[in-house]
C-alpha cells in the first residue's frame, strides 16, 4: 500500500470499522474515474508538496450568484462581468454561494447537487468565473433538501435514499445535543412504513445526511470530485461541526467528523494538490480552530482543513469600533497560534449569514454582549436564537449589513459612518490570513428590511438583490456612499496586493497601546522589509506621542513610508477619527 492508501484505511477503519477494506475499494473507483479529468492546480508538477498556495495578492469577494441581476443576462455572467469590470485584478478568488437548486435557505438546502440553478445560469457560467478566478463553492454536506431524490427515494424506501437519513424514537432524550437553532431537533415524517422521525439540525426542510452509512460519504466525496471538475479550487464543508451524530453526546465535533474532513483533506491534496478546504464553524474560537488539527502537529503536519474562517474577528471589531475601544481585541490578536505554513485564516467582517455570536464566548463579558446586541437593535438589526439543552434561547448571531453596523458607536448614530466603516475593513485586510469581502460590504449595502418582510426570514436583511444599472449609477457618483466604499475599499485592496508584509505567512506582532489605538506589526520579511498598521478607533483625534511606548520607539527606529499617501511619517503628527495608516519601514 502506498502512504496515502495507508493514511485512507486508517481513517476510514477510524469511520467504518471492519468494513473499511470494502468501502476503500469503492472510494479507488471514485479517484481512479476523476484523476485523469482534474485539472491541474498547482503552479508547476515539480511544486513541493508543502509549498505555498497564496500570497499577498490573495484576496476574495463573497456573494450570491444572483446578488446582482439584469434583464439581458443570466445572473452568473452578471456577476462575473461585474467583479471583471470593477475589480478586476484586484481580487484573486470569489465564493459563489451555492447555486445549485435549491428549495429553502437561499441555497442552502440544496435539491440537486450536480446542477446549477437554472435561473443562475449553467456549468459554462461557472467554468468562466472559474478561469479568472480561483473559485470557491460550498459542499452542502450536512444536510439535503426533503425535495431532492434521495428524500423521494427514503418516502417510497428505494435505494439509494432509503438509508441516508437518520431516524430517531420520538421519545429519545436530545437535550445534550448541541443547536445552533430554536427549531425542533426531530422532525416528524410520513412514510410507506408510517411516520418516521428524521433529524434536521437546521430546519425541517433541511433533513440531516446519515454518515454512517459509507453510501452517503461515498456520495458527497464524487460531489466533492465532480466540483473540482468543473474548475471550483476551494471546497467550503458548510456546517461540518454538526456532520457526525452520536446519542448521548452534544453531537458536535464528534471525533468522526474529524476524521472525515481528515479524509478529505487527504483525498485532494493526493488528487487535486492546490485544492484548498476550508470548514465552516460559527462556534467559539478554540472549538473553531481544532479543524487546523494543529494538536497533532509533534506527529507530523496539520492534516485538516487548510484554512478555517476567523470567526471571533467580527463580532469583536464590532465591539472595538462601536465602544471606542481595542483592549479585547489586542488580547486576542496576541494570544492567536502562529500556524504552520500549511495553513491560514480566512478573515471577513461580514458574509450571507449574521454576526456570529457564540464566538465571543470566553472573549467578551455577557453585559458586553448584550449591550452590543442592543446597540445593533437600534441600529435596525435583529438577533437569531438557539436552543440550550435546558430549553431556554441564547442569542446566535446578529442580522444586520456591516454599513448599518457601522452607524455610530454606544452614544447612538454619528458622522462617522464611512470612516468608521473603512476602519473595520482595513484592520481586517491587515491581519494574516486572506481576506474575503462579501459584496454588500464593497458597496456599502443598506438593511433590506422589506426582504425580510418579504421572506419572513431575518437574514435576508443582508441577502440584497441589486439590479445591475442601478448598481451603475450608484457607483459612478460620486456623491452616495456606495461610491465612496467602493472606491476607497479598491483602492485599499490595490495596495494590499503589492505588498509583501501582507503575505499570509508574513509574522504578525500586535505592539501594546493604548485602548484607543490599534497597532500591528506585520513582517519583518528575509529583507528586512516591515509594514506598521495603525488605527485609531475612536472618534477623537489621537495624538501619536499617546500611542504608547512600544508604538513610538518603533516610530524611531525607522523611517517611515504612508502606502496610501507616499508621505513620510513625521508629515502626520496625529491620527484623526478612525484614521488607518500603512506604513512600511524605508530604511
């Protein structure tokens, strides 16, 4: 056997016991039919296989397939002569939400997984975006739509879908299990046999996929390969906490789940080296990041997820830029594991789901969090719950855009919007790891509250459909705020990609400062090279002989070039509201 068989059998014998020999013959006929047709993702056949797969010229956009429409277009190609016209280079990679049919959850609960939407487009749309973009789809392998065939399949108790849902006694005690929503766990079910119980951890059109059952592993891993097929380079495992269940446990990171994004990760880097997973766990941050699998690390490299979404990021500039303090988040910056080189953070502000709440757990008092739930109240957002095992509700996220968010800090609405707002994303860009910038960010999108009047659903505040003109018209004036967002985000991103301190592997060191002032050393590199990141995060003008010790003697120990401006750093004694200032050491 060679290593990578050697390394599939442990896993699947960890998953499937004395059936793993069976199962890994079937799992070779899937890699055998899909290796000849993969492309190749790596720069060169001779690349290490730890070598680098990003740089600082790594930045993403999140959005829907349709988050922009227009009349003589399918939305897929929309979107994509959008992101070519106004972003151009600018941007590396985009995230298209899953496009796939769908019957509930804006896409989530997926009918079909091997089609596009039809009113999207087709594969050829995605085969384009996918050839100027590193392209990241999500694999929805959780959960499955009670529309799709293999539900059909379970209703009339034909193969394959008979045996791909869990089935649970009414009776069963689940309070232990872990929700991420208020819905009811089980959800009852008419069948040929009678009325059947099924697990749903999200909601009931949204019908828990039995792992168990090595069919349903073999499936999602042929999806998994039919995705990269057609040009996807970052596979997304949405929901992968919950994949695993277990009764009498919180069926949450469950040794077996993973062990399946191990196997996974196994999979595509035998197969399809350059291929990025990334996993998708809106839980507090240590839970968040075990699937680096960073605790095997004295047994050799990291074998999970090669990145995993920086979830505790938004929610705490949240709370830095809304209390006019940076004190919790320095704390948390400095205490963050450095990773090895195999992997890296996604950072983001906002995405198509809210503000995750639960990853302030251990980070932020509860009277901090609520004062900030109730500020994004007024702010015109909304707050989902999840049940505890006790029955009671415990926030989830908060429902709002990132611009609305930014509307003012704890004494209400101010000026200070747009600066503010710029604020928060460049701290984001500044930090190691790549950042991904969800669409009604980059145009400063307002609360879509007759979405969510027309959904019935709170996170469709953030889910706006734009028409293409009146994107247009929005953009080029210069007038609205949209343009100023746009305009001063690209220029941000411009800079960012030409800088090597932004390497993802470039060291990050947060320098101690006052509460008022954020500062981040990034670098040095091999020569020599250092970039210093300052913001002010106050509405007060702050004066740099107040920055503190550390931030000053780095002030004087070199000269200092502004990325933004080309001035030198003595020119700018003080940094007004929310100012952001990169500077890179010129000596």
């Amino acid at each position: 056997m060679t290593p990578f068989d050697k390394t599939v059998h442990h896993y699947l014998t960890h998953l499937y016991g004395p059936r793993a020999g069976e199962v890994q013959r079937r799992l070779e006929q899937h890699l055998a039919h899909f290796r000849p047709r993969l492309p190749a993702v790596l720069p060169t056949a001779t690349a290490a296989p730890d070598a680098p797969t990003w740089s600082e010229k790594d930045q993403w956009v999140i959005s829907y397939g349709d988050t922009i429409v227009a009349e003589d277009a399918p939305p897929l190609a929309v979107l994509s002569e959008f992101l070519q016209r106004y972003l151009g280079e600018r941007i590396s990679g985009v995230h298209v939400l899953p496009f796939f049919p769908w019957s509930s959850d804006d896409g989530f609960s997926v009918i079909h997984y091997r089609e596009v939407e039809p009113t999207l487009g087709d594969w050829a749309h995605i085969r384009e975006l996918a050839s100027h973009y590193d392209l990241m789809a999500d694999l929805v392998l959780n959960h499955v739509s009670r529309e799709s065939l293999w539900f059909v399949d379970y209703l009339a108790g034909s193969l394959p879908g008979r045996d791909y849902f869990i089935e649970v006694d009414p009776e069963t005690d689940v309070t232990q299990v872990t929700r991420p929503r208020s819905s009811p766990l089980l959800v009852p079910v008419s069948t040929r046999r009678g009325t059947r119980h099924l697990w749903a951890t999200f909601s009931e059109d949204q019908i828990d996929l039995n792992f168990e059952n090595p069919d349903v592993l073999l499936e999602l891993v042929g999806i998994l390969l039919f995705y990269l097929q057609q040009g996807v380079r970052i596979i997304r495992l949405d929901a992968v906490a919950f994949l695993w269940k277990r009764l009498g446990t919180s069926c949450i990171h469950l040794p077996e789940t993973h062990t399946v994004v191990r196997l996974l990760r196994a999979i595509v880097d035998e197969i399809a080296p350059g291929t990025l997973l990334i996993t998708e766990t809106n839980v507090p941050h240590a839970e968040n990041i075990s699937y680096f699998g960073l605790e095997r690390l004295p047994e050799g490299a990291p074998d999970e997820a090669h990145m995993v979404y920086q979830f505790a990021l938004p929610p705490l500039l949240l709370h830095t830029l809304t209390r006019g303090e940076a004190s919790t988040l320095q704390n948390w910056l400095t205490n963050l594991p450095v990773l090895p080189k195999q992997c890296t953070y996604l950072n983001f502000t906002a995405s198509h789901d809210g503000i995750g709440v639960r990853p302030l757990e251990g980070l932020l008092p509860d009277h901090e969090r609520d004062a900030l739930l109730e500020l994004m109240h007024r702010f015109g957002g909304f707050v989902s719950m999840r049940s505890n095992p006790d029955g009671s509700d415990t926030p989830y996220e908060i429902n709002i855009t990132w611009f609305e968010a930014m509307r003012g800090t704890r004494r209400g609405p101010d000026p200070w919007q747009v600066a503010r707002f710029i604020c928060s994303q460049a701290i984001m860009l500044s930090l190691q790891g790549i950042p991904a910038l969800y669409l009604h960010t980059l145009t400063g999108t307002l609360n879509d509250v007759e979405g969510v009047e027309r959904s019935g659903r709170l996170r469709s505040i953030n889910r706006r459909r734009w028409k293409r003109d009146e994107l247009a018209l929005l953009l080029e004036n210069p007038s609205t705020p949209t343009h100023k967002v746009f305009n001063t985000l690209n220029h941000l991103l411009k800079l960012r990609r030409c800088e090597p301190c932004f390497h993802p592997h470039a060291a990050q060191r947060v320098l101690p400062s006052p509460p008022n002032l954020l500062a981040i050393e990034r670098g040095p590199l091999s020569d020599g090279r250092r970039l210093l990141a300052l913001f002010n995060v106050t509405d007060a003008q702050l004066p740099l002989e107040s920055a503190g010790e550390a931030v000053n003697q780095a002030l004087n120990l070199h000269d200092w070039q502004d990325l933004n401006t080309n001035s030198r750093g003595e020119e700018a004694a003080a940094l007004p509201p929310y100012a952001v200032r990169w500077q890179v050491a010129i000596n």
